[in-house]
C-alpha cells in the first residue's frame, strides 16, 4: 500500500489490509484529525483497504 501524509510530507509503501481505524492506530495518527482518501473519496473509519490500494491522509484544518 501507497500512503502520503499529507502533515509531514511523508510517503510510505507498507504492507497492510483492513480498516482505515487500524491503519491510523499502525501509524499512531488521531483519526480524529485527518480525513483519509483514496482516489479522492471520502473513507470511513471502518472501510476496508488493501495492500494495493493508494490512500492520502489529509489534516482536518477548523477555522472560524
């Protein structure tokens, strides 16, 4: 699996298959501070993702 953060630049090759939730405890990521994408869709904590699969994690930034 490809993985960019979008934070700190980083790109990963990982081997992983399951959830969005247990791919951001792996990287130790808040999921409650990022949105993860994959071919620019919207992924729910609980869809799942596999080895092949190319996903961004991407801040969520507030402003007001």
């Amino acid at each position: 699996m490809k993985v960019f953060i979008e934070r700190t630049k980083e790109k990963k090759d990982l081997r992983f298959s399951g959830t969005v939730s247990s791919l951001l405890k792996k990287l130790k990521i808040n999921p409650v501070a990022v949105i993860v994408t994959r071919k620019d869709e919207v992924l729910t904590q609980d869809q799942h993702i596999s080895d092949n699969d190319r996903v961004k994690i991407l801040s969520v930034i507030s402003g007001g």
